[in-house]
C-alpha cells in the first residue's frame, strides 16, 4: 500500500509538472498559428511536440549531475538589478519611441500596405517547430527549477533505472497531451477550421502599424517615466 501511495504521488506531480513546463505562451502562440493557418498541423505538431521532448530531456539528463538552485538564485539577483536600474528604464523606452517612430515613418511613406492576394500560405518549415519546441524547455527560469524536480520526483520513486525513466515517461505524455489534444479535436471540425482560417487570413492582411505606432509609443513614454520616477 505504501509504494501505491509513492507512486500514485511520484507520477501525479510528474503529470502536473509536464503541464508546467508546457504553459509557454510561445508554444500556444505556435500553435493557435498552426491551426488557424490549417495547413500540415499534424506534421509541424508532431515536430514541436518531438523538440519539446528532446529538450526536456536534455536539460533532465543535465540536471541529473548539478544542482542548479544556486545558479537559478543568481540569475533571479541579476533579473532583479536589471529591473530596478533606471538606466534600463530609460533606453527600453527610447528603445521603444525610436521603433514608434520609425513605424510612423513606414506609416507616411507607404499610406496602403499591399494585401496578400492568394490564401495564408505557411511561413515557417515544420522542422523550425522543433528547435521552437527544444528552446521552449530549455530556456527560461522556470524551466530549470522544473525539471530539476522533475529529475528528483524520477529519482524518488524507484533505484531502478527502468521504473525511474518509466515516471518519466508520464511527464513527457503531460507535457505533449495538450497541445495533441488541440491538434486532434481541430481535425475533428473542418467547416470550422476552414472559417477560422478565413478570418486568419483577413486578420494577416490587415494594416496594423497604426496599432503598433500607438503600443510602442505607450510602452516607451511608460519607461521614460518610470525611469524619471522620484523615490522609486
């Protein structure tokens, strides 16, 4: 009864940590992308979701032969410093008025941006969803943190080599299953999949820089004064 106990704990926190690890908002940006477009889902999924679990594994199998929560530590004091330099501040927001600025420019130069005359084609190979994948569990802060759990939960769970990469296993199904799941039911609905792709391409042709011009304008005077801020 105990070791049923361990291992229904041990392999319900690896669902909940391959859950973790996916929630990057570049992966569902990806993949709201690929099925608006609804062009080659299930091989540019399938490539994705392999550079997640390659990577994933990679940084599991790093992790395995250093602890990493004083290097994490570091990195957050230098986050931190960053943050609260208004140095930063200041040319993040020149940063962000001289893209405004030259956005504008664009703006008066070219009044009417040329509309796509042919369907959303897609952009991008299915083979660069995988390296999007691979980056996304491996660069960032929480990535580490996670899988270095994710590599103690494995170990805790059995000595045995097979058992350990068997918990494993189910962290890479959680990690993988939303975004199969999407996938799927999107192909389950091909009326719908088509309108959605008709308003992704009447989006894609319209003429946003007017939207950019108002976001990196706000954006930059924000910095300026927060960098400008008295006793901040």
């Amino acid at each position: 009864m105990d070791d049923f106990a361990r291992w229904s704990a041990a392999l319900l926190t690896m669902v909940g940590l391959g859950l973790s690890l996916g929630l990057n908002p570049a992966l569902y940006g990806a993949t709201a992308d690929m099925l608006a477009q609804n062009t080659r889902v299930a091989p540019r999924m399938a490539w994705m979701v392999a550079g997640l679990a390659v990577g994933a594994t990679v940084l599991y199998l790093v992790l395995q032969s250093f602890d990493p929560t004083e290097f994490v530590a570091a990195a957050e004091r230098q986050t931190t410093a960053a943050v609260l330099d208004r140095t930063v501040d200041l040319v993040a927001g020149a940063v962000f008025l001289a893209g405004a600025a030259a956005m504008t420019a664009w703006k008066l130069r070219t009044p009417v941006r040329r509309a796509h005359v042919t369907p959303v084609a897609p952009r991008a190979h299915a083979w660069s969803y995988a390296l999007l994948g691979a980056s996304c569990s491996v660069v960032g802060f929480t990535t580490l943190p996670i899988m270095y759990m994710t590599g103690r939960v494995a170990d805790g769970v059995s000595d045995h080599p097979l058992l350990r990469w068997l918990a494993y296993a189910v962290f890479l199904v959680a990690l993988a299953a939303p975004f199969v799941l999407l996938a799927t039911a999107w192909t389950r609905f091909p009326a719908t999949a088509a309108r959605v792709n008709r308003v992704y391409t009447r989006v894609i042709d319209t003429d946003h820089r007017g939207v950019y011009v108002v976001v990196l304008g706000v954006a930059g005077v924000a910095c300026i004064v927060l960098g400008l801020w008295p006793g901040r």
